[in-house]
C-alpha cells in the first residue's frame, strides 16, 4: 500500500469528509480560486502558513484534483513550495507522483467510484 492511501484514510477518519476544499480548512491551510493562466495550481508555505491557490478556470472536477494534489503537497511536503503544472511535456518528479497519488485516493472516496477520475492519474495507484 502506498503512503498517501494511508494518509488519506486517516485525514478522512479524523474529520469525516473527502472533500478537499473542505479539508482544505479543517486543516488550516488557506485556499483561494484566481485564474493561473496555464497552471493548475500552487501551494505556498510561509512563515508557518499553508496557501493553497486552485486555478478557477479550470471545470470543477479538475478544480477539486487540483485541490487534492496541493493539499497532498501540504501534508507530504509541508515546507516545501509547489506548483502543478498544466503540461504533459515533461516528466513529474516523485513529489509530484506523490501529490497526485493523494489526490486520486482522497478522489476515490470523494467520488465512491474511479468514473470520474482521467486514467492518466489512475495508474498511479494500479
């Protein structure tokens, strides 16, 4: 099992919902919609705080990936600044792999299915 798994099961445990927005804060991390241009998101930590930034122009469903991805980033690499990227031209690092991976189980159980999560992130928890 990987760790993101076990770390979403516990997330959704301790607060008993899969949403990420909603995770976003009970987690205390700040979050906020702005249009990014060609980035999906970022996550900010400064000075003890967690930003996180969701790029608005994005459709909902991949508002609320975004959302998991940069929350994974918070909770796995919580001192470190991220931004995810609207590409497919270049390899992602492990922190990135990491991100996505929490992002598609908090959205397994967000959804209660795999229908609505594209394939690309899928096989990274198959």
């Amino acid at each position: 099992m990987y760790k993101e798994k076990k770390l979403v099961e516990e997330l959704i445990l301790k607060y008993k919902t899969s949403s990420p927005f909603e995770l976003c804060e009970l987690e205390g991390v700040k979050l906020s919609f702005k249009p990014l241009g060609t980035l999906n998101g970022i996550y900010r930590y400064s000075k003890r705080n967690k930003f996180i930034t969701v790029n608005i122009d994005r459709e909902i469903g991949h508002q609320r990936f975004i959302c998991g991805h940069e929350l994974g980033h918070s909770i796995i690499h919580p001192n470190e600044n991220r931004i995810f990227l609207n590409t497919t031209l270049f390899v992602p690092n492990k922190r990135e792999i990491e991100a996505s991976r929490f992002a598609v189980y908090l959205l397994v159980e967000y959804y209660g299915c795999y229908e609505n999560i594209p394939w690309e992130y899928l096989k990274l928890i198959v």
